[in-house]
C-alpha cells in the first residue's frame, strides 16, 4: 500500500537533504512535486490543497535547529501534518454502555462488509477479549447469509439469521438472541446499497433507531480510491457514522481513499484491511502509517506482530540453544513458520526504516517455500543431525519437496554458515571484551563484519 506515493515523496526528499537553508523558493518547489505526487496517488483535490498550505505555512515560519538540516525539518513538518491529516491518533472500539454493545456494518454492493464483519469478529475476539454475535441482515444478496454463516464457523463465532425477512426485525431480534447467549457485542451485516436509493437508506436509518449501535462502520473499499471518499461523505451526512474501515488496502498502491477520508467526511479511518485471511484486519494507527508512507518504517507494528506470533519461554530456550550451539534444523523450520504467520517478508521488511525499496527489489518468497517444503522432507532424525543427510538423503528430500539437488544443497550450505556465525558469536559472548569484539564486527565497514550468510545488500 501507498507504494507509488512512497515512491514519488522519496524523490523529493532526496533533493531537499541536499539543500542548506529553507527558503521560499525551495519549500515551493518541493512542495509543487508533493502535491503533484498526491494527486496521483488520487487523494481529493481539496484534500491535498489544505494539506499542501498547512506545511507551507509551517516550513517557512519554522526555525531550523543547529543539528537539523533544512530537509529534515520539512520531512518532520510533512510528516506532523500527515498524521493530523490521516486523523490524529487510533481510537479503539468503543465498549460504552451495558451489554450487548452494537457495531453497525453500512457501505456500497462489493465493498466487502461481510468479510470485514467475519474479521472484525476475530479481532474484537483475540484482542480485546470480546464475546461477538454476527447477525445477518443482508436479506438481499444470494447467498450473503450462507457466506455470513461460514464465516461465522470458520472462527467459531455465533451467527443468528432469519433466513429473508425484515432486516429490522431481524436486527432486534438478533440483540436480544445476544443477551440470551451472552453476547457481550453484536455486528450487525447489512446488505449493500447506493447512496442515492432512498428506501434502503430509510431502512438503514430504521436498524440503526432499531438497535442503537455504539459504533457505526462504512465500510469501504480503499481501491475504488476518491469515489469511495465521496460516497463516505453522503452516508455520513445521513447516518453519521463513527468511522471508517478500508477493505483491500494491500491491493491498492495509491491509498488516496485512506489520505483523503478524514478530511472530506471529518471521520477517521478506523480500520484496515491488509489481506484476505480472516486476522488480516488492523487497528490503524495513523502516526504509524504516515511514517510508512514517507519511508521511515513501522518498527512498532512489526514489534506487536512478533509478540503476537512468538512465545516468550519458547524465545529464551530458542536464544539459549543458540548461544549453545544446539540450533538445528527443527528450530530452523519452526522460526520460519512463525515468520509467516506475521505476513510476508516484504511487508516485514517494509516496516524497517530504509528496507521499503529493497523489500520490493530483492524478496522471492518462493524461495521461502521452496525452503519450507525442502525441511519439511526431512526426517526428525536428519533436522537433528543434518550430518548424516548424505546423497542419497538429499535426492530423496529434492524429489519429496518437489525442487532440485542444487536448491537442497543451497538451503544446507546456508544452515552451516548460520551455525559458524552462532559458534563465532557464542565463543566471543563467553570472553573478557568478547560482546565488544562483537559489536566491533558488526559495526565495521561493509555491514557484515566477515559474518557468513548474511543477506546481500542488507
């Protein structure tokens, strides 16, 4: 997401670092091409013109500190006024009231409400420890309820339906099926409709009267970008809703819709969609998503996805097998499986200040694959003992996993060079001075200190 604007914006940053003083001339002129960049990324017209003011009125007042240079401070003033123009800070759900508390899902036909429903079930579930109900109200789209209900028994969360009937009714009914099951919140799905159908944006007016929901969801669709954002506008004029949830946003490079939403309706972003799996759903931080987008990393998304995957105890045996030499390939194969549940390296890489460019360059996450399914040939015995992997071993574990003899004997080779790096890193770790020398290495010129295996480029 946000790819080509990233993109654009590094560009002018480039320019800007290599000037000496802020002057009219050169705020102007950079600030030309950001907006230039912004429009293409499709944020709204009036958007771009506020947000392009407000930084130029802010860069030439500004003062430039002895040990800031004058493109630092303008980046540092792009990216104040991008948080403020992505919505200030994240807000979590709100649980307001006695229970059950009711979130109303609203948007267009094939914005994807259902799906985010299903998802937003997981993450109130997983997150914040809620006990959710989905209720089906969509009695208009074939099959909506059954996709509804699959949903519901993929994450083992209750569904109530009618089957097709009176989307009011049902709703209320469906908040009181919840205080019998013990429910402590209810999403309520509602069907699709336009903006401009009257009789369904009264009925929609007629559930939210109906159940009284605490949180009001447009749910829209982040790829159908400046549409989406003036679409938002017309519901919330009507139904004032508490904010918005952007589905699909890992499939749009643009992120117009996300950057403009806060502006044109005065809601904020609320939730993204980053993938299609089910916890592919995420509280959006816009701090965060601002540093993204001007290149700086997400070092604090990336820290939450690794403590939600790894397992502390399991991380100090992992660090002490280590640090003893005793890594095998087991480890090897577990370490990469919990790396993928935290998403794709690219998207990890992305994350840290600076690898953006080189995550798009240089990551084959078939290779990772390709690697998974070689260890996953292997017997116990031989992850244990990779010595006696001799080969006939090797032909039998290249036609297992469906590779070739040379891509077996690479993913080996690499195995023994993290376990010299490990025996070097541990034997220095036990002497006098030994975490010096080790800090020495991995400072000294060219980035990998002599260590073997490293990535190349990194």
């Amino acid at each position: 997401m946000f790819e080509q604007l990233t993109d654009k914006l590094d560009n002018v940053f480039r320019r800007l670092r290599g000037q000496h003083q802020i002057t009219e001339e050169n705020v102007s002129e950079s600030l030309r091409e950001v907006r230039v960049a912004l429009l293409a990324a499709d944020v709204h017209f009036q958007t771009v013109k506020e947000f392009i003011a407000a930084v130029k009125a802010k860069a030439l007042g500004a003062e430039v500190l002895a040990s800031v240079s004058p493109g630092q401070m303008i980046v540092k003033i792009l990216h104040d006024e991008m948080v403020t123009l992505l919505g200030g800070q994240s807000e979590e759900p709100r649980f307001a009231g006695s229970p059950p508390v009711g979130i109303l899902m609203m948007g267009l036909q094939g914005s994807g409400k259902t799906t985010a429903s299903g998802k937003l079930a997981m993450l109130l579930r997983d997150k914040w420890h809620r006990k959710p109900l989905l209720v089906a109200c969509d009695v208009y789209r074939p099959a909506a309820i059954e996709q509804l209900k699959v949903l519901g028994a993929q994450l083992g969360v209750p569904v109530y339906d009618e089957g097709l009937g009176d989307p009011v009714r049902i709703a209320k009914n469906g908040l009181q099926a919840a205080r019998e099951q013990g429910c402590d919140t209810v999403i309520f799905d509602t069907a699709g409709r336009l903006q401009i159908d009257d009789d369904l944006m009264i009925e929609l007016e007629k559930i939210q009267a109906a159940v009284k929901p605490s949180e009001r969801f447009f749910v829209a669709d982040a790829m159908t970008g400046q549409e989406a954002v003036n679409v938002a506008k017309t519901f919330n004029d009507r139904l004032d809703f508490t904010g918005v949830i952007l589905t699909k946003m890992d499939g749009d490079a643009r992120g117009g819709a996300a950057l403009s939403v806060k502006s044109v309706t005065g809601k904020p972003v609320r939730y993204v969609g980053t993938g299609e799996k089910l916890d592919a759903l995420e509280l959006f931080h816009p701090d965060r998503m601002a540093s993204r987008i001007l290149g700086m990393g997400d070092v604090l998304t990336l820290v939450e996805k690794a403590q939600e995957v790894y397992d502390e105890k399991e991380a100090k045996q992992l660090q002490k097998k280590m640090m003893g030499n005793k890594f095998d390939l087991n480890d090897f194969l577990m370490q990469l499986r919990q790396m993928k549940k935290m998403g794709s390296m690219a998207d990890m890489m992305a994350m840290i200040p600076g690898m953006g460019k080189l995550a798009n360059a240089k990551v084959d996450e078939s290779k990772l694959k390709y690697t998974e399914a070689i260890l996953s040939s292997m017997t116990a015995k031989e992850r244990i003992s990779p010595k006696i992997i001799d080969g006939r071993r090797r032909f039998r574990i290249a036609a297992g996993s469906g590779t070739t003899l040379q891509e077996v004997n690479q993913v080996l080779k690499q195995f023994e060079q993290m376990q010299k790096m490990m025996k070097q890193v541990s034997g220095m770790a036990g002497k006098v001075g030994g975490m010096k020398q080790l800090q020495k290495m991995m400072h000294s010129k060219g980035g990998g200190g002599g260590f073997p295996g490293r990535f190349p480029g990194m």
